[in-house]
C-alpha cells in the first residue's frame, strides 16, 4: 500500500459496508464476520470517504462542518490506521 498523503481518495474497502446504525446511535462498518462500531469522530471521517474526495478536501470539510481547526494529523492518522485494517483502500 502506498502511503497516504492529502491527496490520497480513500474509499471504503472491499468487503465492507458503512451505515447508520440506530440501535448503536453510532456508524458501524459491517463486514461478513461481524461489525466495528465506530466512535462519533471516526463515523464523520469514513462517511467522507466515498473515493472522489481527497483527504484534504475530507480534513477541510471536516473543519468547516465541526467549526474546527488543526484536524489534519488526527484524520491522516485515523486514514493510515483505517488502511492497516482494510476498512479503506485507494489507488
């Protein structure tokens, strides 16, 4: 895998699906041996990760709806990790 930069276009990866799950009030990623409910944080970023965006535009999205600044190194980290474990690909 490559690494990830602000310009990567993170995708969910094959496998997986993300949703709202209600029952949880959270986003859970199913897979076909389970689930991986995911904090509030982590749910704004995969939602977000839909292929066309870059992470940069994903972090300035994130900014401008959260009213935040400075979230950059907390999603390229979330991104690499969510890598390592296959819930996200790019090319």
């Amino acid at each position: 895998m490559s690494a990830v930069s602000l310009a990567s276009r993170p995708r969910i990866g094959a496998g997986f699906r993300l949703q709202w799950e209600p029952a949880q009030d959270c986003h859970v990623l199913l897979y076909p041996e389970g689930m991986v409910k995911l904090n509030g944080s982590a749910g704004e970023i995969m939602k977000r990760c839909d292929g066309q965006r870059s992470i940069g535009e994903i972090v300035a999205d994130l900014e401008a709806a959260f009213d935040a600044q400075g979230l950059k190194a907390d999603v390229l980290a979330f991104v690499e990790m969510a890598g390592k474990q296959r819930w996200l690909a790019w090319s």
